[in-house]
C-alpha cells in the first residue's frame, strides 16, 4: 500500500525519449538493478496519461519536452512482488505510450531513488536492453522504423 494509505492506480505511462537520428534514452532502476526501461510511471489520482507522462519525464530525467501520444495502450500482469501495491484483486495494469524527441542527446538529471544511471543508444541496441516487452516494442516501433 502506498503513503497515506492509498493503492496505486493499476494505469501507468510509457515515454520513449529519442533523438530525431533513433538514439534511445535508457534507464537504469535502483531495483531490480539489472531492469532497463524508458522513463515510466504511474497516474496520480484524478490524472491524465498526457498529464502522467508530462510529470515523469520531468520527475526521471528533468527533461521538459513536448510528448507525442502514439495511441497505443497496452494491458500487462502486474509483477507478483508489486502487487501489494495495488487494491486487493487487482492483477493488471494499463500502460499508455507516448514518445518525446530531442535533436540530439544530451545530460539528463536522474532521480537516484529511482535509477541508477542511464545510456543512450541505437534503437535496435535499446531494444534488446529493455526489461519490459511492451518498452521493446515501443521502440521498435515508434523509433526503430523511423530512423
């Protein structure tokens, strides 16, 4: 259960953050260290996936850019070791997928609670790094093809 008693809401964003060349930002969590992902994040009560999306972006990296809905949204199992984080009974998650370009890399500014470090790299290399099916094919779907 999260501070102040409430559940986390089982809706969750998706920012794939590249470069107009399909250099993709990726980030390193503190836990699990070995999982690799775009910035993402779950939605505050009574807020928008746009809005989500906007707040994390800035929160993971401290990036203010505009973001792109891809209207794409996908449905998951949540994680059995996070789902005591979720209201009892509740197995799935929504994830929203957007993206933000850049011109071309740059210094991002980390939130170390949540991540460890951070890489940019080809589409096809961050890619194969992403922990996360839905994130892999974010990217390869969204920048692979148009670099």
């Amino acid at each position: 259960m999260r501070a102040g008693g409430r559940f986390k809401r089982p809706e969750s964003i998706l920012v794939v953050v590249h470069t107009r060349a399909g250099e993709v930002l990726m980030l390193q969590r503190r836990s699990p260290a070995d999982f690799w992902q775009s910035v993402t994040g779950s939605l505050e009560q009574d807020e928008s996936p746009l809005a989500a999306a906007r707040r994390e972006l800035r929160e993971e990296t401290g990036l203010q850019l505009p973001v792109i809905d891809c209207h794409r949204s996908n449905r998951f199992p949540i994680h059995p070791g996070w789902r005591d984080r979720y209201a009892p009974g509740v197995q799935e998650n929504t994830e929203y997928v957007f993206r933000a370009e850049l011109a071309a890399c740059c210094e991002v500014t980390l939130d170390p609670a949540e991540h460890r470090t951070y890489r940019w790299l080809p589409a096809a290399e961050a890619a194969l790094l992403a922990t996360s099916a839905t994130n892999r094919d974010a990217i390869l779907d969204f920048v692979a093809r148009q670099a």
